[in-house]
C-alpha cells in the first residue's frame, strides 16, 4: 500500500553551495549540509497548498525573467526621464539572496535595458543597499557582473554609514544617504518577499527600503527604537511622501517571489497600489505557510545558508520568522511578536520580559543546530533562548571576531567538529525526530519524514483557516477590503 | 538562569595598510570612536587606545587598505554604576523616555542606565559613549537616537563631529504631531496603541525600585 507521505514527498533537494563572502566561513569548511543528514525528504510547497500559484523560476530561466520583467514595464510611463537625465536603480542586498540572486540581478539589468531603450538615457547607475553587512551588496555586484553590465562606477555599494541627506517628512527631518538620491530619477528596484515580517509586519511592506536599506542610520535608529513596534513602519511612509523623494520618484519595479519560487514581475508608479498587490498575494501564500509552521510541536532547525541568523530560509520563511511562528505575527492586534528588536529591548537583566504579555520565542524549537550560518547580524538572543549547537570550529571563531556578536559563543551550548555530532547532541537535547533544515532550497522544505507528516496533515486545515478566517482579518487591519 | 552583564569586549583593532592609503578621510569620517585621523602625510593613523575594532572603516574604505588585527590583550567597554546617584540614572531615563533597564544597543546589550551612568561620568558626545560603552562599536546602525535622547534628557548637547557619524536627533512616538495621531488613514500604524505601550515601559521604570 502507498502512503500519502509515500505520493507527497520527494527525495531531498540539494540547496544552493556556500558563497564565499567575508561573512561567511570559506565554502570548503561546509562538508556536509542538512539535506544529506538520515530520513530527510522534500516536501513541496505545491504538494502542502494546491492554490499555489505557478512559478516562473525555478528552474533557472533568465530569459524568462527578461521577458516578464520587460511586459511589466511596457506600459509604464518614463516619458519624463529625457536623454540627458540621470537615473538610479535602487537595489537592496535582500534580493539577492532569492534563490541564489539571479532572478534579481536579472531584472535588475533588464530594468536598465529597458530605461535605456525607452528614454535614451545613457547615465543609469545601480545604487544597492545593505543591512548590517557594509560590503555584501558589493560583493554581490562583483559576483553578477553588475559593475561591468552598468559600466564603470556606475553599480557602487551604499551603506547607512555613508554621507547623508536630510529629507523633510511629515515627523520632522528624517536622513537618507546622499548617493541614493545624487540622480535626477530614482527607481524602487525591489522584492515582495514578506521576509521581516517581525520589523514590518506587513504594513506598507513595499514602502520599506525607504526607511531601511535607502536610510542612514538615524532613520534606521528612529525605526527600531522612537516610534514602536507598529508605528515605527510610518518611517518608510514618511520618507516616501516627502517632496524630496516625490520630486525623484520615476516608478516602482518589484520580483514577486513566494515560498514555492518566483511567481512574476510586478510594476507601477504608484507604490501604494503595488503594495496592495503585494498585500493580498504575500497574506495568501506566506500567510498560510508561517501559520503552518505554526503547527510544529517540536523540532529541530537546522540553520544552513548563506545568511545571518535570523535571514536563513525555509519554504521562503526566514528563521526569525519560524522563532515568531507561535504566534500570529500578521495579526496587528499582537503588539509585540516573540522576536523583535522591541521585544528584545525590553527583556531585563534576568533574560525575563518587562511586559508580562511578552509571547516567549517559539517554545516548540527544541534545539538550533547551525551548520552554516553569517555572522553581520546581532543574534545573541537566540543563543540565550534557545540550544545552540555550533558546527565546527571555524564557524566559533568567526562569531568571535564580529562586533555585532562578541557575546554570542558565550552562550551557545555547544561546538562540536561535525553535522553528524551536532545532531546526535542535538537529538539528545530535544528528544524530537521532526527536523527542518533552512537552506534556502528553491520550491519546497527539506525536512524529516515524521516532520513531513504533520506538514501534510496540517496543511488543509490551515489553507481553509486562512482563507476564511484569518485572511478577511488580516486585511481588515491594513484598511483593505477582502 | 542569571545572564552575565553585557560587555563590549574589543579583541581587534584597525590596521592601516599605508601603501595603499589615499588619504581620502572617509575611514575617518565613519569612526565612531573617532580614532582615525588622516594627517598631513595624507595616510590614515589609528589611535589604538580607543579604536574599538568595529570595522566601520574597514568596510568602507574605498581603496580596501584597512584591516583588523587581533590584540594581544582583550579591553573591555563598561560604565561602573556603583557610587552614582541612582536617582539621577533614572531621571535621565526617564526624561528620554527609556526603562533604565532597556536595552539601546542589541550588538553590545548596553542598556539605558549604563549610558546615563557614562554621562554622569562625563561623557558628552555619542563618540565619548562609544569609547565608553562600546554601544554603536557593533552594527554602528541602531542606537543612535537612544544616545541623542539620553544626552538630550540630560541636558548636553553634543558637538557634531567632522564627518558624518551622526547627523540629529529624530521625533519620537511621544512627539509626534497631534493631527497625525487622529488620520483614519494611518489606523493601521497603531500610534496609539503602541504609544500606550512604550509607556507602560517607561512607568515601570519609573517604579521601579
């Protein structure tokens, strides 16, 4: 007799390799990923949620990416960009780390090819953005030959430490920084993945960059720290509608990304619009897989990608999203979710939470085993949360020199020489068999067959809660009609 | 279990390859600790006393010419609170509308108190904080506006350096335009809701013994 786990799972997917990057360990250290480890299989996103839509990517298709990111732009407007003008490409490191970031990068040139050929402008430039790692959109220029393709100096690296430009908002003078904003037209070259769904939770999520990876560290600061953990999304906002940027502003041009792949190319001038877009299409897929994992009562995660801490990913969920996944996290009526940086500001000396409403991290992540992971991003919450067992020496020495993670090793539980090692302390300390392995592999999640089970099994049921229940609320709450 | 206090330990310190310096001064305008400076040999010099290892130069030097270096001796970064006036610890926290508890910096773990203690120690600028605490020697991002509001409540008010580590200090929740707080439109960033809620923080900070 077949079982459903039998028709509905498939042999392991191999992830992407290592990148080699200055916050990474060297890719030959990995010897050994998650995938590999015993009765893992590969649940598709397709197999969990039928209402998925199709993918354009994978498999790998550049040209496909061409051609859907060229229909999205045919009917936007650049009539006002003349030949003699300049134009920025605004890009942010995010996108490439989708699926390897070739999809991104591909749209990021043919958004060029397309500038050029509809405008003549000759001076487009890329101007890319970061999160806590200063140089990795550069290395991610270097690796897509984004700096030959823009032409010399043209792609350059920004970083919110870099010289500012005040910008007068609706909450006063808020900074960007100066080379985002050194052209006569910008354009908003993003992504949809819902991603920090914790920071932004899902309010004006296209509007972001503007108070992020376009911002200077006054307005990131302003963020995460002045204006709460659901007010602070007004930042972007503020920016967006300021005269300075609305002066700029040429359109938008977003990658649709989902948990099972790329589903399309989206584009307007009208960024709220878009976003609304956005909304109802990340609410429906991400929505149903975050409540999903939801659904695990004891697991295993195995961090594996190219990525700090929080930023791995597992069925297009980041990490930090599985550690909030007890919780509803769309629900803007939850002010503070397990992990934010709100959250982690206001849990005392004791490690316990100021507000005694505080949800705790997810309480069914049993162990963390990180056997390939970045450093760049402060993660020494988790390490007090949860048990961390660290793969290997070098990956221990690595978080030692990082400024944004002086104190992590102090409180990891254990560094052991291999994968094989970590996983039987990690066994021992959890006493589950459910495993999930975040590797960023492209359509699906790597998991253990009992894991794989409760997948399968819960899926319906949360497809139907989401649609009918949680969806209509959801939207509700951002002012939109189901 | 009891955490250990956080401390900004520096274990690096940054190295100038002085062959491939152009003396172009950004390194200098990005330190936080402002421990570079470009002299008239136009090459980058780190004083190594205070440079806290953050890597901000590193990671922007345009030509790649600086590094860290390991040190041989580890420093550590922390205000000592005992012998100060708690009360007035408390009163700059407050006034900037922290929880002497709170944690402003996520890389360092540095909390409110210990940026008020290091003001009431003297410190007069978010560099000297830095050199201090070693808050903004991590992701050199998030806290610098915990750092201007404390400075702010305590009545300083710091001269801007000459490059741009830092440019002003931003509103609040609790400074935001009344107007804006009552837009229907904006129902969906919980302002109110959320202002309550960072002041629930600050009140029991304020009664907290």
């Amino acid at each position: 007799m077949t079982t459903v786990l039998e028709t509905e799972t498939h042999s392991p997917r191999s992830p992407l390799p290592p990148r080699i990057s200055a916050y990474g360990v060297k890719p030959e250290y990995i010897q050994k990923r998650g995938f590999q480890l015993p009765n893992m299989v590969f649940v598709r996103i397709k197999d969990l949620f039928p209402d998925t839509p199709g993918v354009i990517w994978p498999p790998s298709n550049p040209k496909l990416i061409r051609e859907t990111t060229i229909r999205a732009l045919q009917d936007i407007d650049m009539s006002y960009i003349k030949p003699n003008h300049s134009v920025n490409i605004l890009a942010s490191h995010h996108g490439f780390t989708l699926l390897g970031g070739e999809p991104y990068a591909e749209m990021l040139k043919t958004i060029r090819d397309v500038i050029e050929e509809k405008t003549g402008s000759k001076n487009i430039r890329l101007r890319a953005g970061v999160g806590l790692r200063f140089r990795e959109t550069e290395e991610y220029i270097s690796s897509f030959k984004l700096d030959e393709y823009f032409g010399p100096g043209k792609a350059i690296g920004v970083a919110p430490i870099d010289q500012g430009v005040p910008i007068e908002t609706e909450v006063g003078t808020l900074y960007g920084i100066k080379t985002i904003y050194d052209a006569n037209w910008i354009v908003h070259a993003h992504n949809s993945d819902v991603r920090e769904v914790h920071f932004h939770r899902h309010v004006d999520r296209a509007v972001k960059p503007f108070g992020m990876s376009y911002a200077r560290i006054e307005t990131r600061s302003t963020y995460h720290h002045n204006l709460g953990p659901r007010g602070a999304n007004f930042v972007a906002r503020a920016i967006f509608n300021s005269q300075f940027v609305r002066d700029k502003w040429a359109f938008a041009c977003f990658l649709l990304p989902t948990p099972a792949g790329i589903v399309g190319v989206d584009a307007d001038r009208d960024l709220y619009k878009l976003d609304e877009r956005v909304t109802m299409l990340n609410l429906k897929t991400y929505g149903k897989i975050m409540t999903l994992l939801g659904k695990i009562d004891s697991a295993i995660a195995v961090l594996d990608f190219a990525c700090p801490v929080p930023y791995v990913f597992s069925g297009g969920v980041i990490f930090a999203n599985f550690c909030g996944a007890s919780t509803d996290m769309f629900d803007l009526d939850n002010p503070l979710p397990p992990y934010t940086w709100y959250t982690e500001a206001y849990y005392d000396e004791d490690e316990k939470p100021m507000l005694p409403e505080t949800p705790p991290p997810n309480p069914h992540i049993k162990a963390i085993v990180m056997n390939y992971s970045w450093i760049g991003y402060p993660s020494v919450f988790w390490a007090k949360h949860f048990p961390i067992i660290v793969v290997g020496d070098w990956h221990k020495q690595l978080f030692d020199k990082d400024p944004q993670n002086i104190e992590f090793m102090k409180y990891v539980r254990a560094v052991t020489p291999d994968l094989d090692s970590a996983m039987k302390l990690a066994h021992e300390i959890s006493r589950t068999e459910k495993v999930i392995v975040f590797d960023g592999a492209a359509e699906g999640i790597n998991v253990s067959k009992p894991l794989a089970e409760l997948l399968l099994e819960e899926a319906p049921g949360v497809s139907t809660v989401v649609d009918r229940e949680l969806m209509p609320k959801w939207l509700k709450q951002r002012g939109m009609k189901p | 279990m009891r955490f250990l206090l956080a401390l900004r330990y520096v274990n690096s310190v940054a190295l100038v390859d002085e062959s491939m310096c152009t003396g172009c001064h950004i390194c200098e305008r990005v330190c936080p600790t402002l421990s570079i400076h470009v002299l008239e040999d136009l090459i980058a010099h780190v004083d190594a006393g205070t440079c806290a290892g953050c890597g901000a130069c590193v990671d922007r030097c345009p030509e790649y010419c600086m590094t860290l270096m390991d040190t041989k001796e580890i420093k550590l970064l922390k205000v000592d609170l005992k012998d100060l006036p708690q009360d007035k610890i408390r009163e700059i926290c407050l006034k900037a509308h922290h929880h002497p508890k709170e944690v402003i910096c996520y890389c360092t773990g540095t909390r409110a108190e210990e940026i008020a203690a290091a003001i009431l120690r003297g410190a007069a600028s978010p560099e000297d904080l830095s050199r201090m605490t070693g808050m903004r020697t991590g992701c050199k991002v998030e806290c610098i506006q915990p750092a201007l509001r404390l400075l702010k409540a305590a009545g300083v008010e710091p001269k801007k350096p000459i490059g741009y580590q830092w440019y002003g200090i931003t509103r609040t929740i609790w400074d935001l335009p009344k107007d804006m707080l009552e837009k229907s439109e904006y129902s969906k960033f919980y302002f109110d809701k959320d202002k309550e809620l960072m002041d629930r923080i600050v009140h029991m900070g304020a009664s907290q013994k």
